[in-house]
C-alpha cells in the first residue's frame, strides 16, 4: 500500500513538469495545444534520463530532434499547400507564458501520456521518461514516427534499448 501510495505521488510530481513543459515547448512553436512530439521532447528533460539514455543507445543525437520535428511540421504543411513563415507566427503569437488552468492536448498527447500511465502500471513502477517514451514511439504514424524515419532510427531496436533501461532500474 505504501509504495503504491509514493508510486502515485511520483506520477504525480513528474506529470507537474513535463505536461507544463511540453504545453510550453508547443507554445514557442506557435501551436496552441501540444502533441505526442513536445511531450516527446519534454520527457527528454526529465532527471531520471531514461527517454535520453535510450536515444543514445540506440545512436541519436536528441539535440537533433527539435530541428526534424520543426522539418516534418513544415513538410507538412508544404504538402497543402502553405509555406510556414516562423517570423510572422512568432510575430502574432503571445509570448510563452506560465502554465494556467486545466491543460488542453492534441489527441496525440492525451493518447500517450495515457498508455505511458498503463505501462508505468504494468511494470509495477513510477511513471518516467522511459514510459513516456514508449507510448510516444508506439503509433505507426504521426510526427513523432516521421521524425524517427527520417533520423534512421528503429522503433523496435529503440523500445529494446528503453525497456532494457527500465528493467535495469
């Protein structure tokens, strides 16, 4: 009962900084709810290292993963049709504030960061970056799939590599 008890104020904390983090990395990237890629990218801050460690087994420079997360939003959109002009969104968007009231997510994100919550469980564990990597990696497309296409890397041999962090703990 106790462990589950700090197991549940562990999720807790940890969901405190990274759903504000990644509301904030999405705010500086001119969108106003975040998805599956800023808690991706918001979980690679988090102190128990684990989404990062794993990258980097797996050979990923994550500092490369804002920039090809930013090319598939604008591949995207060139798809349409539109160019994206970072100067005049930057321009019309409000500065980056403090988080404030409930968080609002894409889909993407909700769907995630509930089956990292799932996983966490079933390994009988707190919630960590290493989880939150997982359920973001999980989907065959989206952002997040394109980007790990683009950078080379492997879903599965990354899930290895995390899992096996996560069973080392």
């Amino acid at each position: 009962m106790l462990s589950s008890l700090r197991r549940a104020r562990a999720d807790v904390a940890l969901m405190g900084t990274v759903l504000p983090a990644a509301e904030h990395l999405a705010q500086a990237d001119g969108i106003p709810e975040p998805g599956a890629e800023h808690l991706l990218l918001a979980a690679l801050d988090l102190p128990d290292g684990y989404a990062r460690r794993a990258f980097s087994a797996v050979g990923c420079d994550v500092t490369t993963l804002p920039r090809v997360l930013r090319q598939g939003h604008d591949e995207a959109l060139r798809a349409i049709g539109l160019r994206a002009d970072d100067e005049a969104i930057g321009a019309a968007m409000p500065p980056p504030g403090d988080a404030s009231g409930p968080l609002r997510a894409q889909g993407s994100l909700q769907v995630a960061f509930a089956r990292a919550v799932s996983l966490a469980k079933a390994d009988g564990q707190a919630l960590t970056s290493g989880h939150l990597l997982l359920a973001i990696i999980e989907p065959d497309h989206g952002t997040v799939a394109r980007a790990l296409t683009r950078l080379g890397i492997d879903r599965a041999s990354l899930t290895r590599e995390t899992r096996s962090l996560l069973g080392s703990s």
